[in-house]
C-alpha cells in the first residue's frame, strides 16, 4: 500500500486545498456555472481512470442537479445530442487538457470551445481542468479507496 501524500503532507494538501478552492470561485467569477465546473471534473477524472475523483464528483454533479442520463452518457457525450453548446465546450476543454500533448484536433476542439465561452470562461475550464488533474494524480497515487455507498450517498459501514 502507498502513502497517502495527503497524510504525510498535510500542509501540501491544504494548499491544494485552496488552490482548488481558489480555482472553482474564479471560474464561476468568469461565467462557468456549477454544472459546468462538475462536468470538467468528472470528464477529467474519468480518462485518467481515477476512482475516487469519478466518485466523488459524480455526486457532485447530482448535487448541483446534472441529470442522471447526462452522467451515465459522459464517456459518450460526443455520440448524442443531449449535451447543449457550452456543456460540448468544456467537456472539450477537460479532454484536451487531459490527454496533453494537443493535438490538430484537440487544438480545433479548444478553437470551438473557447468562440463558444468566450475568453474568460474558456480560460477558466482550463484551469479548472488543470487542477482536477493534479488532484487526479494525488488520488491515483495515494490509491484513495472509494467506500460503499447506500442511495443516499451515506458510506454504508
């Protein structure tokens, strides 16, 4: 078993903590709404495969009142046409940021979404999309273990 980095760096978590917290105030400063923040962090976490992050963001996105149908067609939102302009956006930005180094089409995805957000929101998806990702990397290394959960989302004991 791995050492959480967050246990034995408490200070490094912290301020972790508040850049991200920082980082989500911004962006809603600069016009991404809650859901949009989630979808990044959901879509983010889901390519890098990190269990705790899809966990808990996946609540997260329920509790800002993403349907469930848009949550389970995540992987596939590109496929269906339930996923409006801005949603399409950012989902594209939390990939390209994701799967570095840009690409043609990448890039293109990041010329759409920032004509649809305009600068500032654009720019704030990106970092929204950089900070899940460290956080991605904390979880993936600490190995987090994602704990049972009843309907409710209570950790079933």
């Amino acid at each position: 078993m791995r050492p959480f980095l967050d246990k034995v760096m408490p200070e490094a978590w912290r301020a972790a903590g508040a850049f991200s917290t920082a980082i989500r105030e911004a962006a809603l400063q600069r016009g991404l709404s809650a859901q949009e923040v989630e979808f990044i962090k959901l879509r983010a976490s889901q390519i890098n495969a990190c269990a705790y992050c899809i966990d808990l963001h996946a609540r997260e996105a329920r509790k800002v009142g993403i349907a469930q149908q848009k949550l389970d067609l995540l992987p596939a939102w590109r496929e269906t046409g339930l996923f409006d302009d801005r949603q399409r956006a950012v989902l594209a930005v939390a990939e390209a940021v994701t799967s570095l180094p840009t690409t043609e089409e990448s890039n293109a995805d990041l010329f759409g979404a920032r004509s649809v957000l305009g600068e500032e929101a654009f720019v704030a998806a990106e970092w929204v999309a950089v900070t899940i990702n460290a956080f991605n990397r904390i979880s993936i290394l600490s190995e987090h273990p994602v704990r049972p959960r009843d309907a409710d989302g209570k950790i079933v004991r």
